[in-house]
C-alpha cells in the first residue's frame, strides 16, 4: 500500500512539474481522471501558493474525467476575461475538488491609498469591469474574496495592536472589493467568502519595499459552484 501511495504521489508531482504550460482544458482531464485530491492539493500548493487548494467545497465524489474537461474550458474561457482587466495579474489554480479555478490577485497599491479601505476611481472601473465582464458571464461559478497586507507595524501601536489593525485593514479591503463588485451587478449569492487575512500568507519578502507592495493585495477566486460540477457531470455545461 505505501508503494501504491509512493509511485501515486510521484505520479502526480510530475504531472504538475510536466503541465506547467497545459491549459485548464488538458489539466480538467488529468485532475478529473483519477489523482484529484493528491494532484489538486499539489498544483494549488505550487501555483496558488497553498490557497487554491482549500477554494471551494468538497462535493464528496470523484468528479469525471469528461466533467474535468468541460469545467477546463469553462476556466480557460475565464482566465482569458480576466486578462483584460487592468491591474489583474491571472492563475490557474486548484479547487478543494481537484478542478480548475482562476485565481485574480488585485494589487493594493492599485486599489488602495496607503492605510485606506476607500477604493480609489481607477480601481473602481477595474472592478466594474471585472463584475460586468467576467462575474455576470459566469454566473455558475463561486467566488472568494480575501484581503492582505504586508506585516509593518502602526505608529503608536505595539506589535498585537499592529497584527490586529492589519487583520482589520484587510477585511476593510477585502469588503470594499466585494460590496463594489455586487454594486456592479454580481450576485450575493455567487460571492461564497468575503475575509481579511491581515499579514498571513505572505507571497513576497516583507524586509523589502517591491515585497511589501506584492502583499498588500486582495484575491478574488473563481471556482466551479455544485451546479457547475453537476451540469458537467450531466454534460450540459456550455
């Protein structure tokens, strides 16, 4: 059993190191064929830097490998939406099912003025975009919105107040996000997760400036809803 486990595990570790440029299509297949929580959790730890790999709720079976795809290309199709947005920076990531999903990171500095949850003008057609472009074309698909910040300390604070206040400040952020995006015509009932996460999950060295502004952002991730999951299974997904 611990060398079925062994060669299964290696298995899905090259599948991600040999998929790097394969589309969600081709990687819908492989997830949905069989490895899909090992090969999930993997390519989430990889490329959405451990975060995809806890989007979405677990529907409790195996997805099928033709579900896999169909969801794929309905990922794919999303992605490239997203890559209009300005001040997107796209991934592709995984879902607690092992499916593909599209991860949107926002650079605070974008949206933000320095210790401000207001949305500035420029993020706000950002945002209206995305909602009106990507969200309402995809209305089967879930949506999580998480905020960060970098770890630096406030002026006249000690170092709990400061963790305290950056965990305060990203949930300002990560509502504001959220609350313009259903202004903007997305539905309450898509968007599943609105949280700050204040200075967890760095991406970048928070000693150096350019790290410092790569942390202070909000993601907002795209997955495939239960309705989604089962029309594919169904084949009725377009």
């Amino acid at each position: 059993m611990k060398k079925t486990n062994s060669m299964a595990f290696l298995l899905s570790a090259c599948l991600v190191m040999s998929s790097c440029g394969m589309s969600n299509t081709a990687k819908g297949g492989l997830i949905g064929a069989g490895s899909g929580g090992a090969l999930g959790a993997i390519i989430g730890g990889v490329v959405g830097q451990g975060k995809g790999a806890a989007i979405g709720a677990a529907v409790g079976t195996a997805v099928g490998a033709g579900a896999g795809v169909l969801i794929g290309k309905k990922m794919d199709k999303a992605a490239e939406q997203a890559k209009e947005i300005e001040g997107a920076q796209v991934e592709q990531v995984t879902d607690n099912n092992g499916l593909q999903a599209v991860k949107v990171t926002f650079d605070s500095g974008i949206l933000f003025n320095t210790s401000s949850a207001v949305l500035s003008s420029n993020a706000k057609a950002a945002l209206s975009k995305f909602a009106n472009n990507v969200l309402k074309q995809n209305p089967d698909m879930d949506v999580n919105v998480y905020g960060y910040t970098d770890n630096q300390g406030w002026k006249n604070s000690t170092a709990e107040q400061s963790v305290q206040k950056n965990l305060n400040l990203s949930q300002e952020r990560a509502q504001s996000v959220a609350s313009y995006l259903l202004s903007c015509g997305a539905s309450s009932s898509q968007i599943k997760t609105v949280e700050g996460l204040g200075e967890s999950n760095p991406v970048a060295d928070n000693s150096t400036a350019a790290g410092r502004q790569e942390n202070r952002r909000v993601e907002v991730y795209m997955y495939a809803s239960q309705k989604m999951i089962q029309q594919a299974e169904n084949g009725t997904l377009n």
